[in-house]
C-alpha cells in the first residue's frame, strides 16, 4: 500500500509500504484523511514520533476491509476512525475516557502508525459506523475537529442561555461554533481577519470580533460590550498565546469558564486574585472520546454540523496541502481523498 511517511526527522515521503495489519485488529481501507495542523507539529519533530519511518495522519474515514470474529463493525461498513487507542482497563478507559488512559497503547498519528496510507490498522472497537447522511470526508474531519469540539462543550458545560466565545476560527473553532448552537448558547467569534469572520458567520456566530492593530488588548472590552457589561459565560481558547489567554480570563462574567484546548510555546503570568474574585472556572480538554465522535456524527447527521473542506487532494499530493496549512492558506480543512 501507498503512505505518507517521515522517513527521517523532517523529510515528508509518500511511499509504497508493507500493507497494514495488527493482529487482533480491524483494517480499514481510507476513503477520507483530514490535513490538520498537528501534522506540522509532528513533521517539525514538536511532537517527536517513536521511530521512523512514522506514516503520518490522525483522522480518518472509510470501509471496513476485514474485522476480527465477534467485532461490533463487518467488512464493507461505512465507519469513521477513533484514533485514540487505550489501555482498556484503567478506570479511565472503563468510564469511556481513553483520551485521559494512564497507559495507553497510543493514537494513531502520535504515536502508532498513522492515517495517511491506503489502509489503517485498529482496534474494531475504535470505529463509529456512519451513517448515509454522513460523508468520508465529513467523518475525517469529525474524527478531530469535530469530537473535540462536542468534547469541551462538554467538559466545559456548555448550555441553553450561555454567551460562548470562541477564540480561533479553524478548524476546531469552526466546529465548537456550531456545537455551541446546537447546545442552545449564542456565539461571539475572534477572527484574526474579515474572511475568516464571514465563515464563523456562516457557521452561526451571531458576532464577530476581529483583531485590530491592538490584537487581543482589545478584547476583553469589546466581549463585555457585547455582552451588556456582563462579560461572557465561557471563552474557548483555540489559539493559546499568551496574551490571547489574558484576554479570555478578562473577558469571563463571574462563575464563568475558560475552557483551554489551544496552546502555543507561552506561558500565562496571571495572579490567582484575577480568577478568585470572580470564582473562575479553568476546564482543559484534550481530544475526545469516542462517544463524542458519535455524537459528532449524530449531529452531522441531522445538519447540526457542517465541516467546511477547502482542497480535496489525492493522497501523492499531500506535501502541497501541509504547505498551504503552513502558509495559513486553508479555510476550514484540506482533506486527503481515495476515489
Ligand atoms: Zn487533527
Ligand atoms: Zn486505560
């Protein structure tokens, strides 16, 4: 089969390689991969990959090949991938939450061979059947954006009434203003440019805040202005710098919640006093579980989420969409396709 790969630290190749199987497990062949921005990451060694060659890519959709007897799925379904593989037996995997396993197998694209390759190695139990409604390419971009989303709405206890601010408008920030909508609350977006606006519009933000010259210095005032002076009731943070970050935390009403997914290299310098007086709340997320990939795929399903592709690229094409991510040349997410 063909991958995309490192074959050494840095060095991006799209090769023909051994097919995939794992005993035990499921094989997959790829209809959809999304090209996310954890890939450059990966590619710049931020996230080093155990060994090389490492074949890249950690979302994914497409048609079951084979399952081992007595799996939840059967070859030919139409599923999405869930890329988080654990233990299986800490008390985290056991109440559904693998994406905080203490010993994890890994996650596919991090650390055990990725989606980016003709077929994927993995767990039956990892794969969410689809349905018609719901398109390879949906699913790749649910398989991450989309559950990360589901995810810190609710961690972060998103509900009917709330003022939700999301700060980032990729491909998460996309999703999570959807997600935000579809659990009753009304959306305020940042947008670092009027293109990106107009899609976190689209997407159902009622209001849309873009930088100025001053960037985030400006935000706290113009979120409380928006808001009658209270402020708002939780501030999803995409993009995890610095003074991002303050911005957010000044932005909340009391009792609110900053829910913190992106991140940067910064630190946050910030006196506990700031947090206190107001009784703030700091939910973190990361990734999801599978039951919020299947909510993700419901509300897909029932026209509630949208994913807003780009560029659909044949697989031999993927160092040209890692370099229009890199150049932040990308609306919404480019998506690997098999036809
Ligand atoms: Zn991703
Ligand atoms: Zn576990």
């Amino acid at each position: 089969m063909k991958a995309a790969l490192l074959a050494s630290k840095g060095e991006l190749a799209v090769r023909e390689i051994p097919d995939a199987a794992h005993e035990g497990w499921a094989v997959v062949e790829t209809r959809a991969a999304g090209i996310c921005g954890t890939e450059l990451h990966i590619i710049d060694a931020l996230f080093e990959p155990p060994r090389y060659p490492f074949t890249i890519g950690h979302e994914a959709a497409g048609v079951v090949a084979s399952a081992p007897e007595g799996s939840p799925v059967r070859a030919g379904q139409r599923v999405a991938v869930y890329n988080m593989i654990g233990c299986g037996h800490c008390e985290w995997c056991r109440s559904g939450n693998p994406q905080v396993c203490t010993e994890p197998v890994g996650q596919l694209g991090f650390t055990l061979d990725g989606t980016f390759s003709d077929y994927i190695a993995v767990p039956a139990e990892n794969l969410v059947p689809l349905p018609d409604e719901v398109s390879f390419a949906d699913a790749a971009l649910l398989s991450c954006a989309g559950m990360t989303a589901v995810h810190a709405s609710r961690l972060g206890g998103v509900a009917l009434g709330d003022v939700v601010v999301v700060d980032g408008v990729g491909g998460v920030g996309l999703m999570m203003i959807q997600v935000a909508r579809a659990c009753g609350a009304d959306v305020l977006a940042i947008a670092d440019e009027e293109t990106k606006a107009e899609l976190a519009r689209a997407a159902g933000a009622e209001r849309c805040i873009v930088l100025g010259p001053g960037g985030y210095a400006d935000v706290a005032e113009a979120v409380r202005e928006a808001t009658s002076g209270a402020g708002a009731s939780h501030f999803v943070e995409l993009v995890g710098t610095e003074e991002s970050m303050l911005a957010g935390l000044r932005s909340l009403r009391r009792h609110g919640t900053f829910v913190s997914i992106g991140y940067t290299g910064e630190h946050l310098n910030v006196h506990p006093v700031e947090l206190i007086l107001s009784e703030l709340r700091w939910v973190s997320s990361v990734a999801a579980s599978r039951r919020d990939l299947e909510t993700a795929v419901g509300l897909c399903a029932g026209g509630r989420l949208e994913t807003v592709v780009d560029t659909r690229y044949p697989l031999d094409q993927v160092g040209v969409g890692l370099d229009r991510l890199r150049a932040r040349k990308v609306s919404g997410r480019n998506v690997l396709v098999w036809e």
